[in-house]
C-alpha cells in the first residue's frame, strides 16, 4: 500500500489545482482590465490637467525670468536650484514644513484611530449622529477655520486667554502669534482640529475590513484588549493606514492657508508653499517660484516612495471584512 502511495505523482494528488490557478489567473487578470476601465478616464483627465503646468514651471525655472524685466529672460539652467538650495531660508522653510508635517500627522492619527473606534462600538441608533457631529471641523473650508482659530487666540479680540489663563504660561497679556513656537502651535492645533475627523473615516473604513471571527477567536483564547489591537487589529488595518498617513502627510507637507492667515510666515514659520507664493506672486520672481515648486513637486514624490515602501501594503491584495 505505501509503496503504490509513494510511486504515485505528486500532481495527481490535485488534478483540479492548475485549472484552479488559472480561473484564479484568469479572474484577476479581468479585475485588472476592469480596474484600468474604471480609473482610465479619470487619470487620463488628472494627467492632462496636471501635466502641463508641471513641465511648464520646470520649464521656467530653467530661466531668469521675472514678470517686472521680462524682456531680460534669460535661459541659465540649473542656476535657479543652485540659488535656491544654498539659501537658508529654503532650509528654514524645508524644517518647518516637516516638523509641522510629524506632529500633525502624528497627533492626528492617534486622535483619529481613537475615534474610529468609538464609532465602530457605537450603537447603530447614534452612529449616523456620531459621524455627521465629528464631520463637522472636516466641512469647514480651511480659511474660515484659520480665520476663527486666529481670532481665538489674537491678544485683542481673543478668548484664550481669559478662559484659560489658570494654565502656567497662558495669561490675558500673552500673543501667540509674536514668537515661534506659540504660533506654530495654533498653526498645528487648527490643522490637527480639521482634519482629524478625515483620518478617522478613513481608519473607520479600515476597521470594517478587519475579520470579526479573527478578534473573537483572539478573546477566546484570553488575549487582551492590547494584545488584540497589536496583533490582530492592526496588521488588518495596514493598508488603510497607510492610505491615511499617506494622503494626509502630503497634505500637511503642502499647508498653505493656516500659516498665511494666521502669521504670514512671520518669526520663522514661512513654509515651502508660502515660500513658493511670496517668490512667484510677490517678488515676480516666476524662475526662482518655479524652482522652489518643482522641489516641493520633488519632496512630494519622495515622501509617497518611502511610504510605500515603508508600508509594503498590496492594496489590490487587501481584503477582508467583520461578520
């Protein structure tokens, strides 16, 4: 008997598999081809609107050209990138951007993971309510809420300070906006304050997708609430992670309106993109503009390559869903 088990082919155990893997082949092949259908137009559309104004601002930053002298325009290379990376006030503005890039996005995703998981145990009577209240900060446009953060902290016509002078360091005589850090404070707490509520839709989705009988198994061998969320949860919730950490750290590398309205990119917290207005609209200086857009267009592309490769998350391979 052993011996006519072992003479016997190894493929002949499964004669279904290979016409198994290739419907499979088949299928994704066909959810592939669908997929491209779908999302075609669409980045065909993203392609033609985007396209040309990048090669054009590379194009120009390829030239001394301002808008006061444009009979002087001159082709000078890469000489705009030269001036532009041995100038401190890039790396000024390079610093501040990414340090308010790291706490927002840090503080936000706590924030947010924390109430995606009060929605997700809320009762089904209160999650609609639950979900439309913490939209509300996200349906604000970003210069109404810079605007009314700015009033809330102004040393004149402020509330701050009066309801919260019993904090060591607020009193009725303190300016957040005539130093660094106080100013870059409020610039992070309006961000934060915003877009919380789109990082936890987006971990809410991901939660959703976590297998229900993976976490009930995990509480019926006796793991705990920590143990469940760090082996179970969120391995499962990778890939809407990184599509939130993603989508809001190039967001955040790109705030413009907070720090325009509130500072003006006073006392050292000009960034990149406040940086890029003042030399292109400001000063006319549409090369040197140009050059500062393209590097951030560059920063930008860099920060979506080491996320996806920090992650490693196949989205088309992601799957599941609660029971």
């Amino acid at each position: 008997m052993s011996t006519s088990l072992s003479n016997k082919p190894a493929g002949a155990a499964n004669p279904a598999s290979p016409r198994r893997r290739s419907q499979r082949s088949d299928r994704s092949k066909a959810e592939r081809k669908l997929g491209w259908l779908l999302a075609g137009p669409a980045f065909v559309v993203m392609l033609a609107v985007t396209l040309y104004p990048i090669l054009q601002a590379f194009w120009d930053s390829l030239f001394s050209l301002r808008l006061t002298a444009p009979d002087d325009t001159e082709f000078i290379g890469f000489a705009n990138y030269l001036t532009i990376l041995s100038d401190t006030v890039w790396w000024r503005g390079l610093g501040v951007t990414v340090i308010i890039t790291i706490v927002t996005v840090v503080i936000e995703l706590i924030l947010g993971f924390a109430l995606a998981l009060v929605m997700d145990k809320a009762i089904k009577s209160l999650r609609g309510i639950l979900r439309t209240a913490i939209l509300v900060p996200y349906g604000i446009i970003t210069v109404v809420s810079a605007y009314a953060w700015f009033y809330a902290f102004d040393i004149n016509s402020g509330y701050i300070n009066h309801w919260f002078g019993w904090i060591p360091g607020i009193s009725t005589d303190l300016n957040w906006f005539a130093e660094f850090w106080p100013s870059l404070f409020v610039i992070m707490a309006s961000e934060i304050w915003k877009t919380t509520p789109f990082i936890s839709l987006l971990l809410l989705a991901g939660l959703a997708q976590v297998p229900g009988e993976l976490t009930e198994a995990a509480q019926v061998d006796g793991a705990t609430w920590w143990e469940r969320m760090r082996k179970v949860i969120i391995p499962n919730m990778k890939a809407a992670i990184m599509v939130a950490v993603l989508f809001r750290t190039l967001d955040a590398f790109r705030i413009f309106d907070n720090v325009f309205i509130m500072t003006n990119g006073a006392h050292g917290t000009e960034v990149l993109s406040l940086l890029a207005y003042r030399t292109s609209i400001s000063r006319l200086e549409i090369g040197l503009g140009s050059a500062i857009s393209v590097l951030l267009f560059l920063c930008v592309l860099i920060i979506c390559f080491v996320a996806i490769k920090l992650f490693k998350v196949d989205l088309a391979g992601s799957q599941g869903g609660k029971k």
